[in-house]
C-alpha cells in the first residue's frame, strides 16, 4: 500500500495509474464498439456488447486494485443478497462524486450482471470514458432547467425518449441498470436551491426510472436500493487522488418490483401520484440512514 506516502507525491502516481487504466481498457472497449457500429448485425452485436462487457469487469477489477494500493480505504459493503447474474436490476442510488461510478462497479464485480450507467451528456466529451460508455450503449441524459424547457418546449421529455431506445438495447444481455436518481451530483448549494427538507439527498427525479419499470419491469429481478457515503472524506474524488480516501459505505436493499411500481407514468395521473410518493418515502428513508451513518 502507498498511502503511506506524502500527498503531493502520490496524487503524481495516481492520477497516472488511473487515466492509463482508463485510456488503454476504454481504448479497447471503443475499438470493439466501432465494430457493432459498421457491423450492426445482430449475432455481431451480441457478440461484441458479451466481449465489451468482460472489459467493462477487468477496467472495474483495475480500478479495486489500483484504489486499494494507493488509499487505506475500508469498504463497508452491507448486502447479504445473492443475485442472479443472468437476470436484470434497476439500481436507484444517491450521488456525491464520480468516485460513485468506480465504487459501484465494485459492488457489482462478482456478484451483479454487468453495469450500464445512465450518465450526464457533458461525460460524452471525456476522453476514453464517453467513447468506451458509447460502445456499451450507456445512455447519455440531457437535463434542461425549467426556464430553458419554457423557451424550447421541443426538448422537453428528451430523456425519457433516451431511456425508451437505451431499454430497448438493454433486454438482450442481463444488466444491472444504474440510474442516479437526483439527477446530479449532491452539494449544499444544490440542496439550498431546490428547496427540499432532505439533508444530505436532493429530490429525485421519478420519470426515468417509472419509464425503466414500465418498459422492463418484467425482466427486473428487484429494484436495488443502494446508498453510498464516504463519511471520513468531504470530497472524495480529491481525497482518492491524494491517497485519503479512507471509508466507502454501501449499503444495498433490494425492492420488489410488482404492480405498484409499474405503470404509465405520463398517462395515468393516479399511478404518477402514487409512484412519486413511493419515490419520495424512498428517499425519506434514505436520507435518515444518511444521518445515522454519519453520526455513527
């Protein structure tokens, strides 16, 4: 372990380590996807999303090995569930940092199928990583404020139109479908501005995952409800480059997906009503197991 070592010397090891791990596994994973893109047959496009997705696990298995020989980190990981790795999940969770997405495809290593991200369009334009998230068919989700939906209604319901073609191509191979359910990542600032009596979350956003439930919850094995935290570490994308990050919590409940969850989200006014306030009482508790971890 390199932790031991002052901070302005290792965060020259690990920026390195980390954007070569990405460059050259990401690297490979676009090089595949351009081949479904010229080749879009549908035993070629199998064939090549099972090789992307064995790439996908080695980048994640990089990743533990490299976080783990540059930070003293404790994972606290709390989930006695075995899952079926040739089924699917809707996984919703809380986000604080990108270091979420590193941390989640190592819950998901051994135990999960493969990870597909919903993640911001602006991850598009970074290097390796937008190019390896296209190859996998992640979407990438547009959000609009209200005023600028005001002034251009034609974008309006764009992500929903993402999330319908990005399940279309997610029925075929077994997935564990990740969608950060706020939307953004969480700051103070963020949460003073939408006005919610959450304290540590900010509101989530039902549409995407109602639409998920509704074109796939026949296929859902559950809806995993994970909750991360970093309670020694205020930033910790800064402090995992600097060799500090020290405790990774996740904690996993897994959610049966029945008929109260699944139906027309846009269309039937009852069941958006009653769908919201399942959402919300979800992340009600959420934000108290928040509490609680942090005070712990």
């Amino acid at each position: 372990m390199l932790s031991f070592l002052p901070s302005w010397l290792l965060i020259f090891i690990t920026v390195p380590l980390f954007f070569s791990i990405t460059a050259i596994i990401g690297g490979t994973i676009f090089c595949f996807g351009l081949i479904k893109f010229f080749l879009p047959i549908k035993p070629i496009s199998l064939a090549v999303s099972w090789i992307n997705n064995i790439l996908f696990r080695g980048w994640a298995l990089c990743n533990l090995l490299a976080m783990n020989l540059t930070n003293p980190i404790k994972w606290e990981i709390d989930s006695d569930q075995k899952y079926d790795k040739k089924s699917w999940y809707l996984l919703i969770c809380n986000h604080i940092s990108w270091v979420d997405i590193m941390v989640l495809t190592q819950v998901a290593l051994h135990s999960m199928p493969s990870p597909k991200f919903f993640l911001k369009n602006e991850l598009k334009f970074v290097p390796f990583v937008g190019m390896a998230a296209w190859a996998m068919d992640m979407p990438f989700m547009k959000r609009f404020s209200r005023s600028y939906l005001e002034k251009h209604p034609e974008k309006k319901g764009e992500d929903i139109r993402t999330t319908k073609k990005s399940c279309a191509k997610f029925k075929y191979i077994p997935a564990t479908i990740i969608n950060f359910v706020e939307g953004t990542r969480f700051t103070k600032e963020k949460q003073v501005q939408s006005g919610t009596d959450l304290q540590h979350l900010l509101p989530p956003r039902a549409g995407g995952i109602a639409f998920t439930l509704a074109a796939m919850g026949h296929l859902f094995s559950g809806v995993l409800n994970v909750t991360l935290n970093y309670p020694d570490n205020e930033v910790p994308a800064q402090d995992l480059l600097l060799g500090k990050l020290k405790r990774v919590q996740v904690k996993i409940e897994v959610m049966e997906v029945n008929d109260e969850i699944i139906g027309d989200y846009f269309e039937d006014d009852s069941f958006k009503i009653r769908f919201q306030n399942w959402l919300n009482v979800v992340w009600t508790e959420k934000d108290k197991l928040l509490a609680k971890l942090n005070n712990s």
